[in-house]
C-alpha cells in the first residue's frame, strides 16, 4: 500500500468534496479546475504527469469516482483482517498525515517503509527502480 486513507466524517467530506470535478462550462473554467488539482497533487514537480492526468481526468466521465472509492474504504479495518504480510509505503502526499495515524493501527506482520524524499506519485513515475528494491527486499523477508 501507499499511503493509507485513514481520515474522520469531516475530512472523508473535505477530500471528496476537492476531487468533485465542476460542470464543463462553455468558458472553460472547468479545465483550469483540472490543471490546478493535478498541479497540486503532483505539488508542481512534475508538469508533465500534471499534464498527462488532467488529460485522462478528462477524457473519462467519472474518473473521481475512484477517489471518492478510496475514501469511503476502512483501510484499516480490512488490514487487520490480513493473515499475510503488508507493506506500507509511506512517502508525501496528501493523505502523508492521515497515513501517520493509521500506522499504530495496522497489524504486527506489517512492514512500514518510510520514504520521506519521495512525492507518492513519483514512485511509479520518476523512481520506479527504487520502489521495485523496495518491494524486492519486502518480497524475500516475507516469503522466507
């Protein structure tokens, strides 16, 4: 996992709330809505995926609904529920404080992994090798 959506009613409301797209509007405020959200999310650093996102935000209908799924999950209900190992990627976004108080939470076979220096979306994008030795060295402590 990355990150864990572990948030109260209040916030739960806030998030889905900033991830409701706008009408499309004839003067186009809705695709300023888009680049901005993704701009946030990407925190600015990576234009190009900002660019990319917004794009396929846009060219699918109901694209938030996923967010909206995330949020309505109890991540941490279903984790103590694992009989099997759980790695738990820890790196900024959004959701890094709501992370933080769900890791007490989680079961004892979960293994936390904390990289701090890294955006969460970056992993896949701009570090996939050092999220691949993460995953690698999670994959042999966990299988011997």
């Amino acid at each position: 996992m990355v990150g864990i959506p572990y948030v109260t009613g209040a916030e739960r409301a806030a998030f889905k709330d900033g991830a409701q797209p706008p009408a499309v509007s004839a003067g186009g405020e809705h695709l300023a809505w888009y680049w901005q959200l993704w701009q946030h999310v990407t925190r600015g650093r990576n234009l190009q995926l900002a660019h990319e996102w917004a794009g396929q935000h846009l060219s699918a209908e109901h694209a938030w609904w996923t967010f909206h799924a995330a949020f309505d999950y109890p991540p941490v209900k279903r984790a103590s529920e694992l009989s099997q190992p759980l790695l738990m990627i820890w790196a900024r976004d959004e959701i890094c404080e709501v992370t933080k108080r769900a890791l007490p939470l989680l079961p004892p076979s979960t293994e936390v992994t904390a990289l701090p220096h890294l955006d969460s979306d970056a992993l896949f994008t701009d570090v996939p090798e050092e999220l691949a030795r993460v995953i690698e060295s999670f994959l042999a402590v966990s299988s011997a």
